[in-house]
C-alpha cells in the first residue's frame, strides 16, 4: 500500500496527504469520510478512524491540494483499492484539507 500517509502530528494522525506520480500533496476534506479514513488508518497500521476532521485541523500544508474522492467501504486494504474519482481541479482552499485520528 503506497501513495497514503499522515503528516504533521504523530505516526497515527495527522493532515491526509496522498501521491499522484511523484507529487504528494493533501486532500480536500470536502468527500473524505470516515471509511476513507478506516482504510487509511488499516493500511498505517494504525488500527480504525475514530475522527475524522477537516479545516486543516493538522495545519494547510503546502503546495497542491488533491481533490480526489475515495468511496471506500471501510474494509478495503488500502486506500487505492477503493473506487476513486480524480476529480481534477475543483477549487479547494488548503483550509479545508482532510485529517483523521486513528486509534
């Protein structure tokens, strides 16, 4: 499982950042759930998603702001395996970046 990870807070929480190519950037919080985020959390070993929280809760992070949208069911191992829309560029401000509280 590649191209998910958590920055800027502690190894099981944090800003949501995901990987197009070689770029990582975060994600808009505006369709991130909570069984996006138990699939993230699972694929981090991180056991489940007990929060999740947008507005750039864990800071606006910098440069591209991804507005990909994951419809997981929860259960997938990693985050690619659920359907996902790259849905190109709609405005998303890095205020509103996606984070998750795993347990």
């Amino acid at each position: 499982c590649l191209g998910g990870r958590l920055v800027n807070s502690t190894e099981c929480s944090g800003r949501v950042e995901i990987r197009h190519g070689d770029t990582w950037g975060s994600l808009c919080a505006s369709h991130w759930d909570l069984q996006d985020a138990n699939v993230l959390c699972h694929q981090l070993n991180c056991g489940y998603a007990e929060l999740i929280l947008g507005g750039a809760h864990f800071g606006e992070g910098s440069g591209t702001v991804w507005s990909d949208t994951f419809h997981c069911e929860g259960t997938e191992p990693c985050l690619w395996d659920c359907f996902r829309m790259a849905l190109g560029n709609p405005a998303c401000s890095p205020r509103d970046t996606a984070s998750v509280i795993c347990s």
